[in-house]
C-alpha cells in the first residue's frame, strides 16, 4: 500500500482562518465518502507565525513544506503587522515560501462561471465565457533582484532600489510551462514585457522567441508591451488565452484579470516548481486575494477562491480530474441557485455567510455524489 498524500494547510492571516475553516468541511467531506485519504497537517505562516515564533516562516514549516505533496495556503498579512521590521513582516514569509519550495510558474486562471458574468464591473458581453490563464514569473524580477535597499546618499537625500533581473533560464523554464499549457488549451501564448524600456524585456522577448522557434511552432506566439496588455485586458479580454510574464507585471495584471470575473474573492491559483524526475512536483495552492483585513472576523468573506484552490490541487497534484470537476461543478451550482456572499450578490439576492456558502457547497457534493 502507498503512503497517503501528505498536504499542508496553511492558514494565514485575516480571513484566512475563516475561509480555512470552510475549507476543511470540504476536504472533510473528500475524506468521509473515501475520495480521497489525504494525510493533512497545519501550519502557521505570515504574521500568526510571528506572532507565534518572531519570523513569518519557520524552519518547522518549511520542512513541513518539503515533506508534503501539496500546500494550500489562504493569505497572510494585516495592518497588525505593518509596524514590524520589513524582512519578518508576513508577505516575507509568502516570498519566503516560494522561494524555498522553487515555485517559479503561478497559474493564475480568470476564469467567468456563466452566472457571475453580471457581476462583473465590465459590460457582461465582454467577459462572458472568459477563460484567461496568467502564467506569472515567481521567483525572479524586482521581487529578489539585489542589490536593493534604502540608501542615505552623501547629501542626506535617501534613495530606494531594486533590481529587474532575469536570466536566460529563468525566462526559458516559465516560457515553457505557458507554451504547454497554451498546447492543451487555446494555442496562443501573448508574452508579456516592457522591451521598449528595459533590457529585461529585451532578454525577455529573445528568449521566449527562441524557445518558441525550436520548439512550440504549432503555438501562436505574440508579444506585447505590459501597459497596452492592461489596456487590452480592459478592452477586450477574449482575445487571450494564456499571457505568460514577469512577476511584478504579473502581479498586477492578474489582480485586474481578477475583476472580469466578478471578484477577487472566486480566483485560484496554483505555483509549481520544476517537475523532478520522479514525477514529483513541488506545488502550493492559493487563492489571489489577500487577508482582506476589513472583512476579517466578521464572517462574510467568499471561501469560494480557496475551494477553488483545492479543486486545482486536485487536478494538479493528484491527477484527481474527477472529483476536481465535481467540486467546481458544486461551486457553479451552489452559484447559479444563487447563494451569494456579499462579494458576488446580485440585486434582488441577500448575502451569505463565509459558513453558510460553505455548507451549501458541501451540500451541492453530497446531492452531485451521494
Ligand atoms: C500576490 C500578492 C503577493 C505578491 C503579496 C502578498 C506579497 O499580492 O500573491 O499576488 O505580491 O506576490
Ligand atoms: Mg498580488
């Protein structure tokens, strides 16, 4: 017999615990009908680990991180933590997690559900059916280029840097992950920099280039500048299909992606490392909102993003496409009855609790798969 699965739960900061605690009804449920028999620990990160401990990431998590075949991690940071020192303040214990683990791709998907498509800001007609996946850079650019720093200059003026940087290898080992998967969905790869700015862009654009000329010619391959891509997002966001880019523009450009489908709070993602010869894949799984310290303790905020997260842990990490399509089906079902949190309501509909849209998605599994 084979050890179970190990995942790690991370969860955070803010609405976090709250969406976290949704989360492990619908994990419970997996377990309790015998899908799945995941061996599932927690862990702290972000600033309840410094609360705990004085750093954002321990030695007990990252290795609690190598030893699991997927993380799951719902959001860290706060205003509680803005005060602390910059290198142990929780988005450093993010960073830090990606780093250590070797996460250099970030599927981010924009994906429209039919019966949200109102509750976008955008016209309806322009987001319907939109199916966008933002392949975003991880571990490289101004996010750990050195030097960098805060500097007093000789005249007593101060002066903060950073650093773009990017190697070949680096731009070559996220172009491919984009080409691959643009293989099994839209074949068409727009990517993404600023080459008429920063050299970055110009080794950026080469690369992807060369990459696509020796090895994805049945890919369509276009570039564009990151300004027109937001421009373009805006205007008509159907004619993308995966947008593959550095992280900061990544960063950007998936949080207005986000918005064509309604909210922030509906939209997963995954990062992956390099695929080691066992098959073995480092893998942490995360919704692309943040600790919405606002919203926190009040129970209102959409779990939906995190389950989402899970269903792509699913497909993933496990190959488990079946019971992946039956947790989104139970989200899009749960959605089209329409039970809405406050994120998502529609006129007419009265929102829900982060627990009460729990339940119901659980519900929806048991009804879908009794
Ligand atoms: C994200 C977040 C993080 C990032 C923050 C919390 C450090 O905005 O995952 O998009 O900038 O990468
Ligand atoms: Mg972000």
């Amino acid at each position: 017999m084979t050890a179970p699965k190990k995942i790690l739960l991370l969860p955070g900061d803010g609405i976090g615990p709250e969406v976290t605690a949704v989360l492990r009804k619908v994990m419970d449920w997996f377990q309790q009908t015998g899908r799945t028999t995941f061996d599932i620990t927690e862990g702290l990160i972000g600033g309840a680990s410094y609360d705990a401990h004085g750093t954002p990431l321990t030695a007990d998590t990252i290795a609690a991180a190598g030893k699991a075949d997927a993380v799951i991690l719902a959001c860290v940071g706060g205003p509680k933590w803005e005060k602390v020192p910059f290198a142990v303040r929780p988005e450093a214990g993010l960073l830090g997690i990606r780093k250590e683990m070797g996460l250099f791709a970030n599927l981010r998907p924009a994906l429209v559900f039919d019966v949200l498509a109102n509750a976008s800001t955008l016209k309806p007609e322009i987001v319907a059916g939109l199916d966008i996946m933002i392949v975003r850079e991880l571990l490289g650019g101004v996010y750990f280029g050195e030097p960098r720093g805060i500097e007093t200059l000789p005249n007593g003026e101060r002066r903060g840097f950073n650093t773009q940087s990017y190697t070949t290898s680096e731009i070559i080992r996220v172009a491919r992950v984009a080409f691959e998967l643009a293989r099994k969905r839209g074949k068409k790869v727009h990517s993404v920099e600023k080459a008429n700015v920063m050299e970055s862009g110009i080794l950026w654009k080469e690369e992807v280039t060369k990459l696509h000329a020796a090895e994805y010619k049945d890919i369509e391959l276009l570039h564009m500048y990151a300004d027109n891509c937001a421009m373009q997002l805006a205007r008509n966001p159907k004619q993308f299909d995966v947008i593959v880019t550095d992280n900061l523009f990544g960063d950007v450009l998936s949080d207005l992606a986000s918005m064509m489908t309604g909210s922030l709070g509906m939209l997963p993602s995954a990062s992956l490392g390099a695929k080691e010869v066992s098959g073995r894949q480092a893998a942490l799984y995360e919704p692309i909102h943040g600790s919405a310290p606002d919203i926190a303790g009040k129970g209102v905020a959409n779990p939906l993003a995190l389950i989402l997260s899970y269903a792509m842990m699913l497909r993933y990490s496990f190959n488990m496409a079946a019971a992946a399509d039956l947790l989104e089906k139970a989200v899009q079902n749960v959605l089209r009855a329409g039970v809405r949190t406050a994120d998502i309501v529609e006129k007419g509909q009265t929102p829900v609790s982060t627990a009460v849209m729990g339940d119901a998605v659980v519900k929806e599994l048991s009804r879908l798969a009794p």
